[in-house]
C-alpha cells in the first residue's frame, strides 16, 4: 500500500507544483515534472514506510475503544 500511495500521491503534486512553476504545457514541463516526482517519490516511500507503524499506533490510541 505505501509503494502505490506514495506513488500516486507524488505524481499529482508534482504535477501542480511543476504546473505552478513552469505555467506551460511543453517538453520542459514534462521532463521537469518527472524528474521532480522521482526525486519526491525517493524520499516519499522510504518516510511513509517508517513512519507508517508509528502513525497506526496514534490512530490506535485515537480511536480506541473503551471496554
């Protein structure tokens, strides 16, 4: 799940935030766009596969029941 996650979620903030900067559909655009989502999904994947557990522990904790 985080390897999909990650993946899907880089590549559409990459996209706006590449959009917001270059303002242009063009070849620049898309070689920008991809080199920006592949430098974001490599600290994206490894950061949501560490900090996956600790976060299902919070929620735990959140959420939990009463018995």
């Amino acid at each position: 799940m985080p390897l999909i996650l990650t993946f899907l979620m880089t590549f559409a903030v990459a996209g706006i935030s590449t959009w917001i900067a270059v303002e242009s559909w063009s070849v620049f655009f898309l070689k920008s766009w991809m080199k920006s989502w592949m430098v974001s999904w490599v600290i994206a994947f490894p950061a949501m596969v560490m900090l996956m557990p600790v976060t299902q522990r919070i929620v735990a904790l959140i959420v939990r029941k009463d018995q």
